[in-house]
C-alpha cells in the first residue's frame, strides 16, 4: 500500500491547490518519504498474506479513485469510489477500513519519528552554527535579557510555571493495545537509523518490523468496552513512566545551559519549574463513574508510580556513587545523616555499610532508597513523611560532594533526583476535583431540607472527606484544587467551603481547599469580575489568600463559550475576559493565574500553545501558564521525549517573553488599534452563527448530517457525551461530540462558522491584512482557521449535509464556508490555502484522498443506519461495526477528534 506518483492537475476539490500533489510527494524529506514507502510496502505484505490479494486489490483501486478524485474535480473518479464502495460486502468494507487506518497509524508513527529525528539535527545545528531558533529557551532568554537586563531576567525566570493538566476527556481513538504496537513499530523504525545495524541487523529489523505490523492489522482498532476511570489513570501513568519522569530533568538542564558554559561542573540549578496536574479519576462534572473511591484509588496508583520511580532513581544513583572516603571525603552532615538512618534501621544500614564498605555516598543514598520504598509501602518507622526530607536528605549528599570537591557529581543524577522530588513530588500530580455549581446548590437545599440525603448528595459529602483523606496520606497538594463548573455568582464559591464544612463536621476539621471558579458561557466570562469582586468578601478566601501569599486561581472555559457563541465571539470574549481579570487581579495586588481549559480541536480552543501565550493581554501571564492537555494531545505532545521536551521548552520560552515590555507594548497597541474591528466580527460573526444554531430544528438536523449520535456508541472514555438523556439543545451535548461529528463530517464547522461573514463585515481587506501583520490575536485567528479549513472537504461535507431535509441549513454552512475559505485566501495574500506553511499543506495534501476513502466508507454506513429498519440483527451489527471502524480510521487520519 504505496502512495504511486500522481499527475498535475489544477482544480481543487478543498480550497488547496491539489496540483502541487506530485510535488508534495517528491518535497518529502527523503528519509520520511523511504519511511513511509516502507511501511506502506509492508501493510501491503500484511495484507495480502492476511487477505489474499484481492484485498490489497481493493484497497489499492480505492486509494488510486479517491487520489484522481482529489487531484482533478472534473473527473469521474469520485463517483467511481462511491460506486467502489457500494459495491464491496459489508465484510470486504470492514477490512478495508481497517487498512486505511493502519496505513494512517504507520504514516503518524513516522512523521513522528521523523519530527524526533528533525528536532536533534536541528540541535546538532544550533550547536555548530551557534544560532538559536527564536522559539528556543535560549533565544527568549537572550531577548528577555535584552530587554530587562540580566538580574531581571533571572528574576522571572525563577518564577516561570508551567502546568499542564491532564484530563480524560473521551479523544483519544486507540485502544491501548494499538497503541502498544505502534510504539514498537516506532522503536524498530528509530532502529533503522543507527549506523552500527549493518545489513544482517537491517533484514532482522525487517522481520520483526513485518510482524509488529501484522499484528497491527491483526489486533482489534476498536475497544470491546467502554475504560472505567481507573483504566484512564493508568493509561495517563505510562506517559509519566515512559516518558517526563526521565524527560523533565533534562529539560531543566537546558535551563541551566542558559545561564552558565553547559560543561561547568556546577550547574546553577534551574527551577523546577513544571507542576503536573490531573482531572482523571477526579473530575465527576456530569460523569456519574468517577466516585469518591475512585478518586482515593486514583490518588493512591498516582502514588505508587512516582515513589517507584524516584526508589529506582535513588538505588540507580547510590549504586553508582562509588566514591571512595578517602578519593571523597564526607562532610561532618554527610557523616551525622549516616547516624541517624542507623538509628531508624540498625539492620538495614549494617547489611548496606557491608555492601559498601568504605563509599559513603554510596551507603546513604542506599538508604535513601530503601526509605522511599518504605514510603511507598506504607512503613511509617522508615519511610518519609513529606517529600521535604527526602529532599532535605539528598541536599547533605549534594553539598557534601561539593565541599569535597565533586561538584559534577554533585550536580549529575544528584541533581537529576532532586528535580524529580521538586517536580512530582510524593503524589506525582496535583488531582483537581470538578463538580457542576448544581449539583453543589442541590445537596445544600438537601442538606437544609432535614430529611435523609439524596446518593448524589451522600457523594459530594464523601467526596470532600476524600480530600482531606488524600491530603493526610499524600500531603496537602496532592489534593486541594476544587473547581467548580459553570460559576455564575459567589455563592457558587461559598457553597463548596460550606460543603466541607458540613463533611467533616467544622470548619477546622476542613480539608485545605483552593476554590477556582470556572467561568464558561459567554456571560459568565462578561460577570466574571464581578463574581471575583464579590467572591474577595468570603472569609475563606481571604484566608486562603493570605496563606498562599495572596495567589488565586480563575479557569477559563474555551469549549462551551465556543459552542455557546461560535469561535470568534469566544476567542474575543476570552481575550476580554482575560484582560479584565488581569487588570482586577493587579488592582488588588493578586499573584493570578488564569487556568485555560483547552481541547484538542481548533473549535475548543487548540493550536500550537505557544503562540496562544504570545498572543494573550498584558498581565494575564506574567510568568505562569496552566491548560489542560486532553485526550490524543497527551500522547502527542508527551508520548516521545524529544516531543515533550521541545513542547515545554517552547511553552516556557513563550511563557518568559509574554511579560516582556516589548511583547506587552504590542498586543495593547494592537487590541487598542484593532478595537473596532473586534466589536464589529464580534457582533457579525454571532449573529451568523446564531443564525445557524438557533434556526427550530436544528438540533434534530445536527443530529441527522452528522454522524453526533454515533460518537456516543465509541468507548472513548468513562464520560458520558451528554449531560443529560435528551438531546433538545445544544446545551444538552458536551463539547466534545458537538466538535468530535462536525470533524467526521469534514466540516469542521466548530472551527471556522461565522469568521467569514465577520471578515466581509468589516469589508476592508488592507486593513485586515494589517491586523493580520501586527495583531497576534487575529493573526493566530486566521492560521487557526487556515489549518481547519484545510482539513475540510467540501465534496465529503456536501454529501453529509444530504443526509438532512433542510436544504436552508446546509446552503447555509456552504455559504459561510466559502465565503471563509476566500476571505483567509484573500488576508494571507496566498494562492491558495496553507501555500505559506510547506510542512502542513504537504501533511494535508498527501493525506486527505486517503482520509475521502474513509469518509465514503462512513457515509455508506451512515445512510444504511438512517434509512433501515433491519430486523437482521447480524447485518446491523456488521453496519455498526464498519460505522465505528470508520469514525476511528477517520481520527487517526486527521490525527483529530475532539
């Protein structure tokens, strides 16, 4: 399953120029070209072993119709794949679903691994030719510096944040066991790089990459079961087990390469400036499974990964410590800490000191080990109490070896450790409960009632007398963050400190609680300071202010603030919003930090994180930026560890130039001068997206052109895609399903509705490409958008609105999506879509006729679905298979569901 060589055409099918096609192939870097051929080549061996060659047979004169169908609209090849399609057994159209998807897991594992590969040479690059890329930690440190001045610089850089939070909403489309596989194909793949294989080595990785591949093919894409909570926090627990545990301490060593010559000994020790957060296993907002033992479970394997891991690093680093007392001599604190671990343990330390005689590191580093598994087990005579021991511990090891004279052992593993301690902690990630404002007014009016409690207000009791069991066990920041959906006033915010009070019998007996309001519709960002002016008068957050130093938190919702108002009212309301809350914070002297629930998709709020922060008001960052990180950006952002390393350096690079007076100067003069602009697409473009959503019918009619009820039969995650049983409104469907059908549809209407009629609303296109050049908002706006409409098809999307009988909506979304598509055309001053970013047209380019196979293969099952009513119960499970097979190859093939 090769992709052959196209010819040039000129006719587009998507609004890109599909005659640059051949060339996108021959543009392939050729290392991922071979990559690519390799794996496609061996599919097809898989295949026809598996299948015979008739299946490769079809799958190969689909591709090559949906190639031609793509490169020349004018032919007939389109129809032909319909008919193709039409044609196959329900049977034959499963197992070709399954190859187009394993052909887009190949392709994604390697451009992947090539981005890996791209990322050393371009580091091998900046080291020879001296030159840092201006996303780089270095070239925003020699920007800040140059800005603030050296003492300044350093000063902000000890207070940088980042704080990704990861959460299990229901995106991630591969069953666990896909995963696995295509990790090891990944493996064997980098494996073919190393120089040293010779042709012996090449043709047994061959062997072994053909049968990873087959059982690729072969393993099930789809989960026979929905994952219970728990099952999502131990899939989360593999990226900290494979991938930051080991990847952050060496991020930091980049951080101190900013400061000193990298071969100095004695490192300046950089922050640890990365916080790990979690809502899986916490966040019970509409879903009924996460319950009060599953967030204590949750807390407890969180736990037990990290005390594993750091007992792993602790005998890793004393095993290596075998420095002589003679060659290293212990300090008089080195040699009082060896006395008082054998006052806990006389026949632990004998049996280690016989082990190790004369290497005293190496002894109490031992120990040191040992005491972190008796942490982890629960063994309150040896084991720590609080992370600070163990790190007060390894700092008389880390000094002793200074004072003797080897700092780099000080400053290497040592150090290493030490980061890993200040970054996870002993409880690995801060969990952060959810729940609705509802549900919190509910049980208050039960709790006032007298009578006996409700089981949902039984849970929010139980809920909160887990907190304060977690904090007993892990430590208070474990678990203290509460957030609550939907806030609307203060009382949202009392209740929860009332709540707490009434679970644990006093407000003494409370759990320590941080309340962080989340403000998610588009008039709840516009009261937001209000509700925040008001909330500053509860005791209880005047208490906590005091005690963090005056720190507070507020959570922006992207999600349904887009759902509520389409996506230009809400990237506007929130840059607002942000704006005011900045200003209120600085006004009573608040250390703020602005929480940005983010999704994957263009429509919730996704894009590269870094140009979100280079873009945000004056004052809304100032050195701490905290998002959620959801669904497949998890895997994708922290699954390799040159990926998450060049991730959170961009993050913090964008995070330490956001504040800088230059940056700052620009995005006020640029909100001030494009003021008017922004009121006029803020009015224009809602009321067109009104317009559509709030037309009598449209939520039945959503539900018809989509495949929205579908989803729901996906066992993506524990949470249900509702919050409630009916499906009347919009507010009645998640975020997630509402971006998640539109994207299968490839519409992608959540991202891009509404822009165009603002644009043509303001009319004037210099003036709009002057924004485009000077304001990052705006500019980040259209490229956001450049990007979803790309990945729209409009010959797939015009069959998908078919399926409905409102010709009025569907002329509608036709209209708004051309009248876009030529409006970004026009701004960008480009021939066509995405002709200014190579890298992704050509991602798109090759991908999308690919992507069209899929579609058909869906819409088949979707207008079986709609139009039978089969009492052949076999034949129907066979259309809701290849359905389910297709929604999958889909999102594996734009590499986005929700």
């Amino acid at each position: 399953m090769t992709d052959a060589s196209e010819a040039t055409v000129t006719t587009p099918a998507n609004g890109i120029a599909t005659g640059s096609r051949t060339g996108a192939v021959l543009e392939m870097p050729d290392a991922l070209r071979h990559d690519v051929r390799l794996l496609g080549e061996m599919l097809g061996t898989v295949l026809t072993e598996s299948g015979g060659p008739e299946l490769l047979a079809d799958v190969e004169r689909l591709r090559e119709l949906t190639i031609s169908a793509y490169d020349d609209a004018g032919s007939d090849a389109f129809a032909r794949a319909e008919e193709l399609v039409e044609s196959f057994t329900l049977d034959r159209a499963e197992k070709v679903a399954r190859a187009f998807t394993c052909y887009f897991h190949l392709v994604n594992l390697a451009e992947e691994f090539h981005r890996v590969r791209a990322l050393r040479s371009r580091e091998s690059g900046k080291a020879a030719t001296g030159r840092a890329p201006e996303d780089s930690l270095q070239g925003a440190w020699a920007f800040l510096t140059e800005e603030v001045g050296e003492d300044e610089a350093r000063r902000r850089l000890d207070g940088i944040e980042f704080r990704p939070v990861l959460t299990a909403h229901p995106t991630e489309a591969r069953r666990r066991a896909v995963a696995a596989s295509i990790r090891s194909i990944s493996e064997l793949l980098a494996e073919r790089d190393d120089p040293r294989l010779g042709d012996a080595g090449l043709e047994g990785n061959r062997r072994q990459l053909l049968s990873q591949i087959d059982r690729l093919w072969r393993t099930s894409p789809l989960r026979s079961t929905k994952p219970t909570p728990l099952d999502e926090v131990r899939t989360a627990m593999g990226i900290f087990d494979q991938t930051l545990f080991s990847a952050l301490p060496q991020m930091y060593r980049k951080v101190d390469a900013l400061l000193q010559d990298p071969d100095s000994p004695a490192p300046l020790q950089a922050p640890a400036f990365v916080r790990l957060g979690s809502w899986i296993g916490a966040d019970r907002d509409g879903n009924p499974n996460v319950t009060s033992s599953i967030t204590r479970s949750a807390a407890a394997i969180a736990s037990e990964h990290v005390l594993t891991a750091l007992e792993e690093a602790a005998d890793r680093v004393g095993r290596a410590l075998t420095l002589g007392a003679d060659t290293t001599p212990a300090s008089e604190e080195l040699e009082g800490l060896w006395n008082r671990q054998r006052q806990l343990s006389t026949e632990l330390t004998d049996e280690v000191a016989g082990k190790s005689p004369n290497e005293p590191y190496r002894r109490v580093m031992l120990v040191i080990a040992e005491r972190i598994a008796a942490t982890r087990r629960r063994d309150a005579d040896l084991g720590y109490d609080q992370p600070e021991e163990l790190l007060a511990d390894l700092a008389v090891v880390q000094s002793s070896l200074v004072a003797a004279g080897d700092a780099r052992q000080a400053y290497g593993d040592v150090q290493d450790l030490i980061w890993q301690v200040q970054t996870f902690g002993f409880h690995l990630a801060e969990l952060e409960v959810r729940q609705h404002s509802k549900v919190h007014n509910q049980t208050l009016e039960d709790i006032d009632s007298g009578g006996e409690l409700s089981p949902m207000s039984q849970e929010v009791l139980e809920t909160l007398r887990t907190i304060s069991s977690i904090q007993r066990r892990h430590g208070e920041l474990a678990a203290h963050r509460y957030i609550i959906s939907f806030t609307t006033c203060a009382a949202d915010i009392a209740a929860v400190y009332r709540l707490a009070e009434e679970a644990l019998g006093s407000a003494e007996g409370a759990p320590t609680l941080d309340v962080i309001p989340l403000f998610e519709t588009f008039a709840d960002l516009q009261a937001s300071t209000d509700v925040l002016e008001e909330m500053l008068t509860l005791p209880q957050v005047q208490a906590r202010l005091e005690a963090t130093g005056r720190r507070l938190e507020v959570m922006l919702g992207y999600s349904d603030s887009s759902k509520d108002v389409g996506p230009v009212s809400a990237t506007l309301a929130l840059y607002d919003a942000q704006e005011r809350i900045a200003q209120w914070a600085a006004k009573h002297d608040i250390k703020l930090t602005l929480f940005h629930g983010r999704g994957g998709a263009l429509g919730r709020g996704g894009g590269p994180a870094n140009r979100a922060v280079l873009a945000q008001p004056p004052g809304s960052v100032d050195g701490r930026f905290k998002l959620t990180e959801q669904g497949e950006v998890i895997f994708a952002r922290y699954g390799d560890p040159v990926i998450a390393q060049r991730h959170i350096e961009q993050v913090a690079a964008a995070t330490l130039l956001q504040s800088t007076p230059a940056i700052e100067e620009r995005n006020s003069t640029a909100a001030r001068d494009f003021a008017d602009i922004a009121a006029t697409m803020d009015k224009v473009s809602r009321d067109r997206f009104y317009e559509l959503v709030h037309t009598d019918g449209f939520p039945a009619w959503f539900g018809e052109v989509t495949p929205q009820e579908e989803v729901g039969w996906l066992p993506l995650g524990s949470r249900p895609a509702r919050r409630g049983l009916s499906m009347e409104s919009l507010e009645d469907l998640r975020a997630i399903p509402w971006v998640f059908a539109w994207t299968q549809a490839r519409i992608n209407l959540t991202g891009w509705f509404g822009l165009g009629t603002a644009l043509a609303g303001v009319g004037d296109v210099e003036r709009l490409r002057d924004a485009y050049k000077r304001w990052p908002l705006f500019a980040t706006m259209i490229d956001n958008v450049e990007m979803s409409l790309a990945k729209t098809d409009e010959r797939i999307a015009r069959r998908y609105l078919a399926l409905g009988e409102r010709d009025d909506l569907a002329q509608l979304v036709l209209d708004e999506l051309a009248l876009t598509k030529q409006w970004i055309v026009d701004i960008t001053e480009q021939e066509r879509l995405l002709a200014g970013h190579r890298v992704l047209g050509r991602a798109v380019m090759l991908r999308s006729p690919y992507v069209d196979a899929l579609s058909l293969l869906q819409l088949r099952a979707l207008r079986t679905l709609r139009a039978e009513d089969s009492a052949d119960s076999e034949h129907d499970e066979a259309i809701r298979r290849l359905m389910l097979l297709s929604m999958n190859g889909v999102a594996a093939g734009l590499q986005n569901t929700g």
